[in-house]
C-alpha cells in the first residue's frame, strides 16, 4: 500500500474524511502522541489497525471525539465523577473509562463491557476529529511494543506502507499518553499515570483516587500485560542518578548511548537529552529512544526525577527497559 504524508489543510482533511468513512486507518497528531484512527462503529476498519500495529486483539482501544456532547452516545451512563471531569479536564491528556453503549463494537473494547473515551486538546486533533465527524477509535500509531510515535517521522518508520494516510502536524507537546481514569469501579482508578496527575484528579473529584493492587488481575487495564516502549537495542535504567554505577555501565558498555537529563551531559559522547525537567523528559523520552536506537548498541536512561509527573515518565522508561534496572 502506498502511505501518503500530508500537510494539514482542507484538501487532506476531505481526504481523511474520505478514508474513514471508506473503513480505512489514517494516523493523525494529538498533544499525547500520534494516533491511528479508525471509525469506531466499522469492525472491518477497526480490524485494520489491530493489524497495521500487530497489536493483540484483546487490547482495547480508547474512542476519540472532538465535543463533550458526544459522549452520550458512546457510554451507557455519564456519572457525576465523569462529568466533573469532563468539565474540568476535557478536552486534555486525560482518557476516561465508563460503561459502554451496545453501539461500540466488541473489537474496540477487547471484549469489555466498559470503553475508553478522550477528547484532546490539539487543535490539529479537533480539527481531524470535526471534519470527519465520528467517533474515532485510536491506539498510538507505532508498530506494537515500540516507542510511541510524538512526531509523524515515527509514524512513517513504523507504519510506512501498512495505512493509506498520514496527517503531517506539529511533533506533540506532552509526549507520553494520555492518563487513563476507570470511573466504573467503586473508586476512580488510574490504570495509566499521564501528565494529568492523580492529585489533579483527586482536586477536580473532592475524593480519594487509587492506583490498581498490581496482584488484583481483574483491576489492570488489559494493555498493561503486554511489551511496551522498546527500542530495538538492549535498554537499561538507572533511576537513582549514581554517577559511579553509570560510569561503570560505560566502562563495560563504552559504544552504549545515554539518554538523561542535561546536568549528565558529560557522561557520555553519545548523549541525547531529556532537557530539564519532567515535562521536557516526557516530551523528548520515546523521539530520543528512536534516535539513539538508530546509533548505539546498547542505552542507558537515566530518570532520577522525583514527583507526580517524573512517576509518568518512570512508568514509560521502566518499561522500554523490560525492568532492567543498572
Ligand atoms: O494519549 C493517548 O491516550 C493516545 C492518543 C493517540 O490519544 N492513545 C493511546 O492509545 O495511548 P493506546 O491504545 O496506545 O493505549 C490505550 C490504553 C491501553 O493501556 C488500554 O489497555 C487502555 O487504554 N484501555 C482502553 N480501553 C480500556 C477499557 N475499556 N478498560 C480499561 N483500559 C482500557
Ligand atoms: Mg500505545
């Protein structure tokens, strides 16, 4: 299949439009990262990207809409919990997880009863979202347990030849995926930590927020079992900044690439910076992974960072590493 990248402009939004209605994949940009989108009422489209991705299928896909209104029409009940969210944190990096209409395919939900809904704030996103005006159901648009794609180039690299449309937009501006909340449960739930932090959530909802108990399988997310994040080189951790362990990994490892925050610039020739602070770590992390991947034989994160935000972060690295952890 030919893949076209397209600026974004009234000509290749008429030609998403097009392929999505036609039951075709088009990868598009959000604040979080890149997502390849299908209609979320169409199986057989659906179905495509479970193969563009090589994503297993029990992996449940979260329906993107451009306007709050829509909601009614894809979950079952909209509870106070999820309007207060919806109020306060929507459009944003948030995604919520409500009980499910009988109208949103089993494909799109892995089976569940319960389907993920997200409004993002990019105006590139609401824009696709608009002129195609449907639900959209989108997981990341990288090859599955890859680093997620923040820039279309990403996307090109994975998924060059397997889905008919890129939209060409501006490289995202938080980086990591959206915070996934289950609202289904007898307290929220935050199944995946994102920019949009538990204590935010807990501000907006007046009550406790909780993280699954990781032995309760029954409270995971379904995409939590699976690979995620890797580069296609050996990739290790270093969470507590010792300048000793590092160097030594360097001394072992001397062709390895270090992916850090500035202040470990002088560690290694092969550097590739996460900036400052939480915010630049999780919006450079998965672009310097790729870049560093295509240069060095082995690499090294370091994420010493303490906080709501840098835990994100920690999430993601933990697992591009498989828990290896120097
Ligand atoms: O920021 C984002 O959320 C990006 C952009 C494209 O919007 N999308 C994204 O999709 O990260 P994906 O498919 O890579 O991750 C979706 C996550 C998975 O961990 C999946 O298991 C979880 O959401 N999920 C989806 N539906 C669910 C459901 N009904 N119950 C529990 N978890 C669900
Ligand atoms: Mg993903």
């Amino acid at each position: 299949m030919k893949t076209l990248a397209l600026d974004i402009n009234e000509e290749s939004l008429s030609l998403a439009k097009k392929f999505i209605e036609q039951g075709e994949t088009v990868a598009f940009p959000t604040e979080t990262v890149y997502g390849l989108g299908a209609n979320a009422f169409d199986e057989n489209a659906v179905k495509k990207i479970f193969a563009a991705k090589g994503r297993p299928s029990d992996n449940p896909l979260i329906v993107h809409i451009a306007d709050a209104s829509l909601i009614e029409n894809i979950a079952a009940e909209v509870s106070s919990d999820a309007k207060k969210i919806i109020s306060s944190l929507m459009p944003g990096p948030i995604t919520v997880v409500l009980n499910k209409q009988k109208c949103i395919p089993d494909c799109v939900t892995g089976g569940l009863p319960t389907v993920a809904v997200r409004m993002p704030s990019s105006p590139e996103a609401q824009t696709f979202l608009r002129a195609v005006n449907l639900p959209v159901c989108a997981p990341s648009a990288n090859t599955s347990s890859r680093p997620s794609p923040t820039s279309w180039v990403h996307v090109a690299e994975d998924l060059d030849g397997k889905i008919p449309l890129i939209l060409k937009g501006a490289d995202c501006n938080i980086g990591i995926e959206s915070t996934v909340l289950d609202l289904t449960r007898d307290v929220p739930l935050i199944l995946r930590p994102g920019m949009i932090t538990k204590s935010e959530i807990e501000r907006v909802l007046c009550k406790k927020v909780f993280y699954p108990d990781k032995t309760d399988k029954t409270m995971n997310s379904p995409g939590i079992r699976y690979k995620h994040y890797a580069p296609n080189c050996e990739t290790y951790l270093n969470v507590d900044g010792n300048t000793e362990s590092i160097t030594e990994f360097l001394r072992q490892n001397p062709a390895a690439g270090v992916v850090a925050r500035d202040c470990y610039q002088n560690l290694a020739d092969k550097f590739f910076s996460l900036g400052k602070d939480a915010y630049s770590g999780a919006q450079q992390v998965f672009a310097k992974l790729r870049e560093a991947e295509k240069v060095c034989d082995r690499i090294i994160i370091v994420w010493d960072l303490k906080g709501e935000e840098a835990d994100s972060v920690l999430n993601r690295v933990l697992k591009s590493c498989g828990g290896k952890i120097v």
